[in-house]
C-alpha cells in the first residue's frame, strides 16, 4: 500500500518546487464554478503557458514556507493557484479577465516576483504591459534608429550612384568632342590651300 505520508512530503517537495521556480503566483477561489466551466478555464489557462493547480492551504504553507514566501492572508477558503514560469504579469492579466466573466472566480492576491500582491492590486498589474509585448515595443524602439540609417545609406548610394553616372556621361561627352576637333580644324586648312591654288592658276 502507498505511503500517505511519503505522498504527502513528495507533493510537498513538488508544490515548492513550483512556487521557486515561478514568475508569478495568483492565488483565486473558485466555489461555485461547475466542472464544465473549470475545464474551460483550465483550456484558457493552457493557451496562456499558465499552470492551475487546486492546492491544499495546510500543503501551500508549508511549501512557500520552504520557498521562503509569504502567501498565508491568500490561503482563506478553498484555493487555486495560478502559476507562470516565464511572464510575471500574464497570470494577473488571465486572472482579471476570468473575474470579470465569473462572479465565482475570486482573486486573492498574489505574488509577483516573489513581492506579495493584494487582491485591489490585481487589476493594476494586469494592466502592465506582459514580456511578449515589453520584448516587441523594445525591438520597435531598437529597429527604428537602425531602419532610419538604413534608409540614410540606401539614400547616399542612390545618390552617389546618380552623381558617378553623370560624371561618366560627362567624360564620354568630353571624349567624343576632343576626337572631332582635330579633323574639323584641318578641313578650313585644306580649303584654304585650294583657293590659294585657284588664284594662282587664273593669275597665270
């Protein structure tokens, strides 16, 4: 038979494990919501690489004890806990939105970062900007000085690209008109010569 207390110390071990691990921590309560609703919030949670666990308050002491947080004024009542390993405002963000749609749905509060989170809160860091789109404003902010000197460059080759081409036309230009000046300074020369010719022969 199973050993009740080396499960209990191996869920314990898990559940801080989890809580070390983690971003961000949003503890809810969640009596009234049906199981229909609890597998779609569950779905939800998934698609927002958020984990939801439903947790013993005795077993959530203990491990955030053992985590070094503080976590007992959000342990009142049946509990959930809301956890991300990778976005600290994202589970804050899903949690007020699931609020808003369920009355049932209670914020408790949380931890971010390891900082303790009142319920009134919540809603203030939920409407912080998540990673994804602090990572995507900052690449913005950084690609447009460098998308700007692209522009520069492409803009100075165009242009020395025209000034080379207009210099090149000049020099055929010069070339052409220097091999037509010799041939066209003998032609009055050699007309000269003929008539000087002509009045001779006619004086004679």
């Amino acid at each position: 038979m199973p050993n009740p207390k080396k499960k209990k110390e191996q869920e314990l071990a898990l559940l801080e494990e989890k809580f070390q691990r983690s971003k961000a921590l949003v503890f809810t309560g969640f009596s009234g919501l049906s199981a229909q609703e609890m597998v779609e919030l569950r779905r939800l949670f998934r698609k927002n690489q958020l984990e939801y666990r439903v947790v013993k308050n005795t077993l959530a002491r203990l491990a955030a004890r053992r985590a070094g947080l503080e976590i007992e004024e959000f342990l009142v009542g049946p509990t959930g806990v809301l956890i991300s390993y990778s976005d600290a405002v994202v589970p804050f963000k899903v949690a007020t939105e699931v609020a808003k749609r369920y009355k049932q749905y209670e914020i408790k509060g949380g931890l971010l970062e390891g900082h303790p989170v009142a319920a009134a809160e919540a809603a203030k860091i939920a409407a912080l900007p998540g990673r994804e789109e602090l990572l995507a404003r900052l690449a913005f902010v950084l690609q447009a000085p460098i998308q700007k000197l692209a522009g520069d460059l492409d803009s100075i080759l165009r242009r020395l690209a025209v000034a080379l081409n207009e210099v090149r036309k000049q020099k055929e230009q010069a070339q052409a008109g220097g091999g037509q000046g010799p041939e066209s300074a003998e032609e009055p020369e050699q007309e000269q010569k003929q008539g000087q010719e002509q009045q001779a022969q006619t004086i004679s």
